[in-house]
C-alpha cells in the first residue's frame, strides 16, 4: 500500500487511519497492540503497521507506538471534529443518510483549521443568539409579569416541510388547557398537564384513546427531553422565542418534536409549533 493511500495532501488523515489510532489509544499504545487493532478493525497486521509507522514519521507516535503530547492533541482535535461535525451538518439540513459520507469527505478533504474555524464560528454565533433570546425573554418577563402563577393559552400546530404552519396538530389535544406559566426568582417555565385523547383509525373508523409518550425540545443546541412527572412536563422559557404583539401583549413559540400512544402501536414522531399567548 503506497504512502499516499494512508495520508492524502497535506497530510490529510482517513477515516480508516483516525480508526487505526483511536483502537490503538484503547489498546494502551504500546508496539504488542498492533495485532489487537488490527482484528478490531477487520484488516491484516501489515496494514496498521504501515499505518503507525508513518504516524511515527509524523511525530504522532514513538518508535513503541505510544502516543507522543503532540499526538494525544492531534488525535483529540480530530476526535472532536468527528462528533461534532454530524451535529453541525444536521442542523443545516444535510439528510440523515448523507451525513456519514460528508463527514468522510470534509476530514479526508478539508484541512482540520478550516473545520475547527467553521464549527466555532457556528458555535459563537449559536451562542450570541441563545445569549440575546435569554436577555430578551427576561426583560419581557419582567415588564409584563410578576412572579407568581399565572394560566396560560396555547395550541400546537402542525409543521410540515419543517416550516410552515398548517392547522392544529393531534397532539393538541394531549394536553389540559390551560397551561401555567411559573415565573420566580429560580426560573420561567410552562408547565402542561398531559390528558388522555382519543382520535379514529383511518383505515376502519374504530374509536382509540391513548396518551402523549414523550416531548423533546432544543435549547442552546441541544435536544433534551421533557421530564414527565405526575402527569405534567415543564418547559424553560429560555428555550422558547418571544415576540411582543400588535395589540400588546406576547406571543410565544417553541418547536417540539412528540410521539402519541394511541390505539395498537405506537405512533411515530411528529413535530409541531407550541404557540402560547401571555
């Protein structure tokens, strides 16, 4: 195998390379561990060996195959990028089936300053938002509540092709209306009571019941999943964007993804815009 299928330009790794070396950190590193990676990975011995062998040309590995300080750095950097980059692509919209391919493409092709250069330009500017959406829901919090407990309207609607809002989702009616909208000195929180629904079968018009299973939002970035306690799920106001109306008051929105246990099977995830009005 010639050096330049380990290493492309400028000394760009491959997948199968960072996959050489993250067994051999497992491994311990040392020169007996070559023949452990290389059953881990599928290949011969002699493939890992010419592998670690440049790695030790690059000043990534000693001569007994342990990790050098420079190495440790290198491999964690690329490490990083390789769970941060499918986070990044899948926010922007690449489908979940591409996303292995263009990570692929990006490390094996794209130099890892430019990576980590991207990732944190969408990381400060993902941050200065969150940053101006937390400022700006506390200052409409404080200018149009007083702490205490206050009920609160609200409707989830459907969103198809990820945007557009078509009419009432089914999972409106796995809620109790109204909501309470909790407001003190810990924190701000919509706090929804789930309740039985019911809906018919499209294919014999039979009657079901069933309940809403689980709620997932994003805040700052990250997914989390609604705790449900007691029949109720709380929802930080921070995680949701507020716009003040015409007419005075506020209008409120968070993008949620639910899944329903209605009739025999489970439903599948649906997402939906919660829209609350204070």
């Amino acid at each position: 195998m010639a050096q330049g299928d380990n290493l492309k330009r400028e000394n760009l790794p491959t997948m199968q390379l960072l996959r050489y070396l993250t067994e051999l950190e497992k491994q311990g590193g040392k020169r007996g561990s070559v023949t452990a990676v290389a059953k881990a990975c599928g290949v011969h011995h002699g493939s890992v060996s010419r592998y670690l062998k440049i790695c030790c040309e690059l000043g990534h590995l000693t001569e007994d195959y342990t990790f050098t300080e420079r190495g440790k750095t290198w491999l964690a950097g690329y490490q990083r990028l390789l769970s941060e980059l499918p986070v990044f692509l899948r926010k922007a919209g690449v489908p979940e089936r591409e996303i292995p391919q263009n990570v692929k493409n990006l490390i094996e092709n794209t130099d890892y300053l430019t990576l980590t250069a991207v990732l944190r330009y969408d990381r400060n500017r993902k941050d200065d938002f969150q940053g101006k959406n937390r400022a700006a829901t506390r200052n409409i919090l404080s200018e149009v509540l007083e702490y205490g407990t206050s009920e609160v309207f609200f409707l989830l609607l459907r969103v198809e092709h990820g945007q557009d809002e078509r009419g009432i989702s089914m999972a409106n009616r796995g809620f109790r209306k109204p909501g309470l909208l909790r407001h003190n000195k810990r924190g701000s929180w919509l706090e929804l009571t789930i309740c039985e629904m019911s809906a018919h079968s499209n294919i014999d018009g039979a009657p079901m019941e069933g309940h809403l299973q689980s709620l997932k939002y994003e805040q700052g970035g990250v997914l989390h999943l609604a705790r449900i306690t007691g029949g109720r799920l709380r929802l930080p106001l921070e995680a949701c964007t507020l716009r003040r109306r015409s007419g005075g008051g506020i209008r409120g929105e968070l993008a949620v993804t639910v899944t329903c246990n209605v009739g025999r099977v489970h439903m599948p995830e649906s997402t939906a815009m919660l829209v609350f009005w204070l």
